[in-house]
C-alpha cells in the first residue's frame, strides 16, 4: 500500500534468515529483488537469532533515551534465558509448561542479583525484561509468551543470515513466480465457501470421467478436482473447518487444529513531515519503567493497550519512503487496536512519543496506516505457534493428507499446506513456500508411481 513516496509492508517485512538454506532467499535473488547488502557473504553468514540487529535508541516512559549499557545487560541476560528455553526438547520433566512461565522463573531466581543492591537499577531491568517479552510475543505471534509450549519450543529453527527486506515489496517476489504462468491460471477474489470430497462429481455434458473434489466458491462458481491443495490459514480453519470441508475433517486433524496456537501481529505506520529521530537510528524501542515481567499486566485494554506495542522500525531509506515509523503489537492489545479509528489509533499514538521523547510538542504523525489481521476474514490473525497441550506432532497431523488410507484408490484428494503445517519454519514464509513444495513433490511422486498391474 502507498505511504509517503514509496510503500508499506502490512503482511511479511524481512526475510528471516536469507542465507542459501532460505528458498525465499534463494528465489528473490534468482530474481534479482534483493539490494547489495544482501548478497554480501558475511551478511548472509550472521547468526541474528530471529532478531534484526539494527542501531537503535530505547525511550524510556520517564521521557528519556535509557542507557544503552543498561539495556543491553538486560538484552543479553534475556538472550541467555531464551536459548536456554529450547534446552527442553524430549525432556520427560519440565520446569513450566510454558515458555513464559518458565523465563519468569529465571528471571526470578535472578532478581537478587540484578541491578546491584540499587532499587531503581533493579526496576529498570525488571521493564527492560518485561519490554524483551513483549517482542517474544510479536515474534511468536501470540497473546502471551504463557501461551508457548516450553518442551517442543527448540524445534524451531532460525537460519543464519541478517534478515533484509525487498527493495520493491514482498509482494515483487510472487509476482515474477507467477509471470511464468498463463493468463487466468491464479484467480483471484474467488472466494471458497465449501470443498466437497470423497465424492464422485461429474462435468455437465462429460458422464467419461468422474471428480473425487467439489470446490464451491461464494460466487456460486464450481471447479472439480482430483486433488486440492489447501493454503487457508490456522485462524480461518480454526473458526469454519466444520463448515468448510465436507464431509468434516478427521477428528485427529480437527484436534491438531484446536490445540496448536494461532495468534495477531499488527503494525502500525506512522508518518511524519519531519523526523524526530537521529538518521542513523533504525529502530526506536519502547520501555515502561512501571511494568515488571514478575508482576500481572493490566487487563484494562482500553487504558492500556498502547503498552503492548515494543516499538518502531525506522522504514528506510527515507528517499524512498519518506519519514515513516512501522510499529508492532501483538495480542489481545493488538486486535483491540483493531477496533479504534484510525483517529483514535494516530491520537494516542502521538501522546505515547510525547511521553517518551520528553518533547510536550512533538509535531503529530501527519498520516496513520495500519494491518488488522485479526479482523480479516480469511486469516483471522497472524501466524501459528506451538501452544501449550500441543507439540510438532500436531503439525505433522496438520500437514498429512487426505484420505488418511494410503490405500485408496482415490489418494490426495486434500492437501494441506502454509506456514502452520511446517514443523520447524512455522511463522515464515519460507517455511509457507516450502511446504507448498513438499506438497507439489507428493503428487509429482503419484504422477510417477507406477501404476498397480
């Protein structure tokens, strides 16, 4: 979408770990998307962690820039609790059922020693912490870090590689896929209400030959099918899989789908006549002295949404998109953000950096856009994650075929991919693209087989 002179990504931003192992990497460079930085070898080498190491500042709710030697001993005190979260793949005892719970715990056996023997140091760090959470959150797309299973959380992984976004879009990837495809291949605004299968569906006027898939679209249009490969997201299949698919689902995929995780990431782009910000920061972080990660956060939404948010990427370069701040939300404060004007969401926007910056007079942002992705009817939120009472079995049922019989004559009638259904790439798009390619090798491999004597 426009914003300022150039545009604004509402759905994937980076390319998580764009090194050779990444095929979105791979592709966008194939294509030739990517900027120089990218392609720089010890770029692609850098071991980032999931988290785009850009220079920043950290405001503080007190409405000054926080030192920096404070925040990153709390960032790496962090680090050091979260790798040690995915110690815990295959233990039999667990220390928490949650990735939350368990780095509460931690951070509590820590408290003594943090901050020296200074109350004011201590609390500092305790919202420094409180503050990395929060991101944990963005990055997981979930409510709450209580809400991620600890044991399977290691199954993630993170490739090596300073994550970097496309010059042109994200969207400039799909679109050179799809330029080698005919005209009126991939339709679009063609809505699915209902995919029949297990059928036996025939064309008007062709009694020859019979179709095992019935895919009805809002619009009353029909397409039969031998096989069909769904892409729908979590959040969709969560609220209309009954609906959806007939006959239903297989109870054991119908319970995948419950227990694993799905939650909202939003952003929020705000744009400015002039920068406040200095132009060698990248991103501007957002800590409230006030907040602790051992104590309950407020559930007064309405007060306090504006809490969630872990701050703002600077949109670079400013040449091309002008003087534009991106922030993210996670959670329920996240989709009731969802519900506010675009008035209501520039407003406290604008008090919130007033509050920060320390500057009373702030020039308001001069334009506000902004993702819902919860209230979207066909994602329903953002990405999956592994919850609590869930594990990468889950996935695994998620991404398996149907009919669950390999031996029936009428094999692959449903499909299933999308970034929920890859085991250790879930959240991405890599993870998204390559298990749309393992799916495609499922029927390339039936094509092949031969056939029974």
């Amino acid at each position: 979408l426009p914003a300022a002179s150039g545009l604004a990504e509402m759905g994937a931003h980076w390319i998580h770990g764009p090194s050779p192992g990444n095929p979105v990497f791979r592709l966008a460079t194939h294509y030739g998307l990517l900027g120089p930085e990218a392609a720089r070898e010890e770029n692609q080498q850098a071991e980032a962690g999931g988290h785009p190491p850009l220079p920043s500042v950290t405001y503080g709710s007190s409405g000054k820039a926080l030192s920096p030697r404070v925040v990153s001993e709390a960032r790496d005190l962090f680090d050091i609790l979260l790798a040690s979260a995915r110690a815990f793949r295959g233990a039999e005892e667990l220390p928490a059922p949650s990735v939350g719970q368990y780095l509460r715990a931690e951070i509590a056996r820590r408290v003594p020693a943090l901050g020296g023997s200074k109350e004011d140091a201590l609390r500092l760090q305790l919202a420094i912490l409180a503050t990395c959470l929060k991101l944990e959150c963005c990055i997981s797309g979930t409510h709450s870090m209580d809400l991620v299973a600890l044991e399977p959380f290691g199954e993630y992984i993170s490739l090596p590689g300073l994550d970097c976004t496309f010059p042109g879009g994200y969207s400039s990837l799909p679109d050179c896929m799809l330029s080698a495809l005919p005209e009126g291949t991939v339709l679009l605004n063609k809505a699915v209400r209902t995919i029949w299968w297990r059928g036996s569906y025939r064309e008007e006027g062709d009694k020859a030959r019979d179709f095992p898939v019935r895919v009805e679209c809002e619009d009353g249009d029909t397409f039969l099918a031998d096989h069909v490969i769904v892409t729908v997201p979590l959040g969709f299949l969560k609220e209309h899989h009954q609906d959806f698919f007939q006959p239903p689902l297989p109870e054991r995929k119908v319970e995948a789908i419950r227990r694993l995780g799905f939650g909202t990431n939003n952003k929020i782009f705000l744009e400015f006549e002039q920068p406040f910000w200095e132009p060698q920061q990248q991103l501007l972080e957002v800590v409230w002295e006030d907040e602790s990660p051992l104590e309950e956060p407020s559930a007064d939404l309405e007060a306090n949404w504006f809490k969630k948010l872990i701050g703002f990427v600077v949109l670079q370069p400013p040449e091309q998109h002008g003087h534009v701040l991106c922030g993210f939300i996670a959670g329920k404060e996240s989709e009731y953000m969802e519900t506010l004007s675009d008035a209501e969401v520039l407003s406290t926007m604008t008090r919130v950096l007033r509050v920060l910056t320390g500057n009373p007079h702030l020039p308001a942002p001069r334009s506000v856009l902004r993702s819902r992705w919860h209230s979207a009817p066909y994602t329903r939120g953002s990405y999956s994650y592994v919850a609590v009472g869930s594990s990468g079995d889950d996935i695994d049922v998620l991404a398996q075929p149907l009919p669950e019989d390999p031996e029936d004559p009428r094999p692959l009638q449903l499909l299933f991919a999308g970034e929920a259904t890859h085991r250790t790439f879930y959240s991405t798009t890599h993870g998204a693209l390559l298990s749309g390619w393992r799916e495609a090798e499922r029927l390339n491999q039936l094509f092949e087989a031969p056939s029974p004597a």
